[in-house]
C-alpha cells in the first residue's frame, strides 16, 4: 500500500505555489464551482478586477478545453475512451509573481499534429497578430463539438508570455499540456 | 407573439426580449457547456420576432454582459449578425453595449462587435 501522507502532499503543493487543483473526471458543474472559488480567492487576496477575470477566463478555457476533448471521446465505443475521461487536470499557481494557469490530458496520437499546428500558429504572433488573427476566427461558424478556435487566441491574448505547451508519450497515447502565464 | 423569459444561472445570462415594448435585454455572463444549444431558442425567437416587425418600427437592444467564453462570443456575433441584416434592410436597431470601467475585456470585446456591426446603432457604454 502506498504511504499516504498528505502532510507532503500538500507541502509540495505549497512548495509549488499551487493554488487550486482539480484532477480526474470533469463536469460543467465542477467547472462552475471552482471557478467562482477561484474568484472568491482572488477577491480576497485583493487581486484587482482585470486581472481576476484574466485568470478566471483563461481558467474556464481551458477547463472547458479539457472538458470538451473528454465529451467527443463520451460518446464513442472507442476503448481508449476511459483512460481519456480520467485523464483531466488544471491547476492554477502563483509562479514569480504571476498566475498560471496550466491544464492537461491524455489525447490520441492522431490528434497531436493538428493540435501543434494550431498552437505553434498563434506561438508566432504578436498581439496585434493575434488580434488580426482572433478577428478572422470569430466569422468561422462553431464546431459540432462546441468548439470556437477562438479560445486558444483569447488565452495567448490575455498571456503575458507566449503559450507554451508540452507533449509526453503514455503508452499508446500523449498527454497534453498547456501553461498560461498571466 | 409571446416574450421570451430565461433566468439566469451562474454559467448563463438573464434574458428579457420583450416583443410589443421591442425591447430586448441580456445580462450576465456566459460560459454555458454548451453555448450553441443554449442559444438556440434565442435565434429561433429572434428570427420570429424580426419577420413581424411593422416597417420602420424601430429596436432597442440591451447588453449587459460581464463575461462571455469563447464560443459564447462567437454565438453572440452571430445573434448580431441577424440584428445587423435587419438593419441593412431598414429596421432602425440601436445597441447598448454596457461595460464595466475595470472590465477592459468586455470593453474590447464591445469594440471588436462594433467593428463588425457597421448597420447597427451601436454604443459602447461605460457603468457610472
């Protein structure tokens, strides 16, 4: 049996300025909850308005992000479909002075490189290019999915850095990460 | 025609569309799990609501909105989009768009819409 101390585990978190973490199935109500806790945080360390809605909009991006990818897996018979659902994290840490908000999944190999050409696309724009950029998207209907194209540009456009992403192979799959300095 | 009433949740926003006053609100803010099919009823309303209006009769639509979500945003430029032709094919439409002065997103959001919206009355209005 594993030793389970959460005395460490919540020093690690500590250590790692974590804020908030929520990792396994996603809903939209969990969604909802935790991001008005995440507000609630924010109000209360005095975190001025703009800044709060950055984070909490990034946040319910990429929560949603997550949530979405695990809805198309949902509804198929596909078996790789479990491992997929369980696979969700985010967390949203304070790092050298500024939020970040980070999240990550398992997705199909098929689906990485479609996934990067999209993420180095808006990595190579400035903000007046991802503005010209998030103009365009917004006249390109909305996915079966939900899925608006404009999320990763509103999240880079929030960004005080450029987006940065990581990609690890899990057996037959990669899991995906996504780091969003405020 | 009958108005069209939604309350509001905290992942979706208050709707008043009052079709004898036409007067048409919306407030709060939006990240619905799924922004195409809660707004669906929205368009099919609008759509009804817009075929009956009288020549000339003008429109008067209220945005109040303090977040919208990615694919909320895109949902809410095509409702727009529909108020937009109206207004090419002569229907007087004003638009408030109503922000918050430390809510610079909504402000730039409200800016982008205009920007797209060049039939509509539009008007950027800051909370006192």
């Amino acid at each position: 049996m594993h030793d389970f101390d959460l005395v460490q585990l919540r020093d690690e978190l500590s250590e790692r300025g974590i804020l908030m973490i929520f990792s396994g199935p996603f809903s939209h109500s969990i969604i909802e909850e935790l991001g008005e806790a995440v507000r609630n945080y924010l109000q209360s360390a005095q975190v001025n308005r703009p800044a709060m809605m950055d984070v909490f909009a990034v946040y319910i991006e990429q929560a949603q992000n997550v949530r979405n990818y695990m809805r198309r897996w949902e509804m198929s018979a596909d078996p790789r479909g479990a491992r997929i659902m369980q696979s969700g994290i985010v967390v949203i840490a304070r790092d050298q002075g500024h939020y970040v908000i980070s999240s990550g999944n398992l997705i199909a190999q098929a689906d990485v490189s479609a996934l990067v050409a999209r993420l180095e696309e808006i990595r190579a724009l400035d903000k007046p290019g991802l503005k010209a950029l998030h103009k365009e998207r917004l006249r390109v209907p909305l996915s079966d999915g939900g899925n608006a194209g404009l999320g990763l540009i509103e999240m880079a456009r929030k960004a005080s850095q450029p987006l940065q992403y990581a990609l690890t192979t899990v057996d037959e799959y990669v899991f995906f990460t996504l780091r969003i300095v405020i | 025609m009958e108005n069209l009433i939604v309350e509001a949740t905290r992942s979706s926003p208050a709707i008043r569309f009052d079709a004898e006053q036409r007067c048409l609100r919306l407030s709060g803010e939006s990240y619905p799990e799924n922004a195409a099919a809660f707004y669906a009823p929205v368009f099919a309303w609008l759509k009804a609501f817009l075929v009956t209006l009288a020549p000339g009769a003008a429109v008067r639509v209220e945005l109040d909105i303090q977040y919208l979500n990615s694919s909320s945003t895109k949902v809410m430029l095509n409702l727009l989009d529909l108020l937009e032709q109206a207004a090419q094919d002569g229907t007087p439409i004003a638009v408030e768009w109503y922000y918050d002065p430390d809510n610079e997103a909504m402000l730039e959001c409200g800016q982008d819409f205009s920007e797209e919206l060049t039939a509509l009355d539009f008007h950027l209005m800051e909370r006192s």
